[in-house]
C-alpha cells in the first residue's frame, strides 16, 4: 500500500493520524516568524504567502515545513483536502496577521489563535523592537488552558515529566498505565524544553507529536514545535510576563486600511457571536471616526465574520472610490 492509498485509512484510525505524516523537507527546521514592530497604533504584520503541493504532500505536511498550525493552515484553505491535496495545486500559509490587543511586552497568547507572541527587549538602544510568533497548542475542552496575567516562574532543559494523578487515572480509565516519572528523551511529552508558568501546574513546552501543534489537544499548556521552544528558551527570561488570553476577533489597522481577522471561537466560549459581531461594529465605528477619507465596506466585514479564515481581511476603502462605484459595491 503506497502512502497515498495510506491516509484515508489514517482518518479512520484516530490515534495513528500524526504517525502518517512525514518531517519537514529534508529534516530543514520550521521557519520563525520575526518582524520589526510596526509603530504604535498599527497592527499588521508578515504577509500572506503560498506553497505549491508536492506530490504525496498533506496540508499537515505543509504546515509542519513552514511552522504554522494546523488549525491555521485548514481554516486559511477551506475548500482543500487535509488528506489529499492535489498536487500542483497551490496552498495559502496564512503568514500575515494582526497583533492581539494588548501591550506589547513579554509573552502574549490568543488561545482561539492558536498563537504565542514574543515581544523581546530590544538589546541596544538604537535596535527596532521586534515580534517573535509561533504556532501552539491548547488545553482541550475539559482540559482548559487558564486566562489572564502571570509570568516565566522557571526554565528548564530536558525536562522530566511527572504526570498529575487526574491525567494518570484518564490514561489508566483507557488502558494506559503511565509511570509517575517519564524521563528525558523522546518519549517525553514535555519534549526537550520546559518554561514553568507562575500559575501551579501550567508550562509552555515542547513535544514528542509534533502536528498536534495548532490544535486543541493538551491537558491545559501550550506546546510548540521543538524548534520554536529552543528559540523561545534562550530568548525569553525568567521573570518574563506572560498574557493568556481570550480574542477570536481582532481589529488593527494596516498602512492602507483598516482590517479584520475572525478566529473560529472557542467552544466554551459563552459570548454570542451576535454581541462579539455587534461589539466589533461599535469599535470599528469607533476607529473611523479619526479618517473621515475612510468608509465601511459592510460586505467585506461579514465575509470575513462568515467564512472564520483567520485571514486579516480589509473592511474599508478610501470615500471617493465608494461614491465613484455607487451601489456596485
């Protein structure tokens, strides 16, 4: 059985679907995401790029190569087979992004994102300010990763992992005895790197299932590819606050408009997509109110609200083109 006869059955599988995909393109490490900050009021960063399909490439394999999500990569191409993209077809890396609202200091995580922001000290006076972005994973449903302010209380190199009695007993319940240390190594969850948060029980780690990176599968921490961790140890001290939070919906403006860039929400998350639609009009209006050159292109913000891309999205256009095209738009 070749390996493209292979992955439909994977899906059925379940368990055995990361073990189907293969490493990145010649064992090359995941890019990092860094940009000099854009200045302050502006929110735009990176840019959209894509990727021609390999032969016997998945969306999983791509996302791997080019350090992004999974979640990321499907949302920005709905209509592409996870399993089974056509070859020489071309896949969209969804690189471009609008910066959380929050300041831009320490760690900063968008759960619903599924991405962690660095924004490191700059070493000279004279040196731009940057952002550093990897893709993570989150706690699952019933497992969930927590929200607000705390910080880096630790760092370590080649963790060990001594698993809670509650995640021993869910494994136990499926059959699994886990030992109640796991050492070092390759089978180690925590993977080669471990930042301990300050909040009891809560990392930012490595792995040993790498595409579960950019999905809802932990007992409530973050893990990035092995790579990112490495990069994100040695650049982040201890002490270094870190912001969790909650932003399916974010608004920031680019060098030509403003944009919009719609997370799918988490599912516990107990807000009407009504109020957050209605919340994100009240501030959009908000924000033109400084560019009376500026109008709303209504049907560019519930494209963008409807389709979830994760895709910063224009909503405005300049008044004089409007009024030039009239109800065409």
């Amino acid at each position: 059985m070749n390996r493209r006869q292979f992955l439909p059955v994977a899906v059925v599988l379940g368990s055995m679907l990361f073990a189907s995909v293969a490493p990145p393109a010649h064992g090359q490490p995941a890019p990092v995401e860094r940009y000099v900050l854009p200045k302050p009021g502006s929110h735009l960063v990176g840019k959209v790029r894509s990727e021609i399909v390999r032969d016997e490439q998945t969306l999983l394999d791509i996302a791997r190569e080019q350090g992004v999500g999974q979640e990321e990569i499907l949302n920005a191409n709905p209509g592409v087979d996870r399993w089974l993209p056509r070859p020489g077809s071309e896949v969209i890396i969804p690189g471009r992004r609008l910066l959380p609202e929050a300041p831009r200091k320490g760690i900063v995580i968008n759960l619903p994102e599924y991405r962690l922001y660095y924004f490191p000290e700059p070493t000279k006076k004279s040196s731009p300010r940057e952002v550093i972005t990897f893709p993570i994973s989150v706690g699952r449903m019933d497992w969930k990763t927590p929200l607000g302010l705390t910080r880096i209380a630790s760092k370590q190199k080649d963790p060990s992992w001594t698993p809670p009695a509650s995640i021993r007993a869910e494994h136990e319940a499926d059959g699994e005895i886990l030992p109640k240390v796991v050492p070092p190594g390759p089978d180690n969850p925590l993977g080669a790197y471990a930042l301990r948060l300050g909040i009891s029980g809560y990392l930012i780690h490595g792995t040993d299932k790498e595409f579960g990176v950019g999905m809802r599968v932990t007992h409530g921490c973050m893990r990035l590819l092995p790579e990112h961790i490495e990069a994100l140890f040695r650049l982040a001290p201890v002490g270094t606050p870190v912001r969790l939070m909650n932003q399916p919906i974010k608004l920031g403006w680019g060098p030509d408009s403003l944009y919009l860039e719609v997370h799918p929400p988490l599912e516990e998350d107990d807000r009407p997509v009504e109020l957050l639609i209605a919340e994100t009009f009240e501030e959009i209006e908000r924000r033109l109110i400084s560019r009376p050159d500026l109008t709303l292109d209504e049907a560019a913000v519930k494209l963008a609200v409807i389709e979830k891309s994760g895709l910063p999205v224009a909503i405005t256009r300049p008044l004089q083109m409007s009024a030039a095209f009239g109800d065409r738009y």
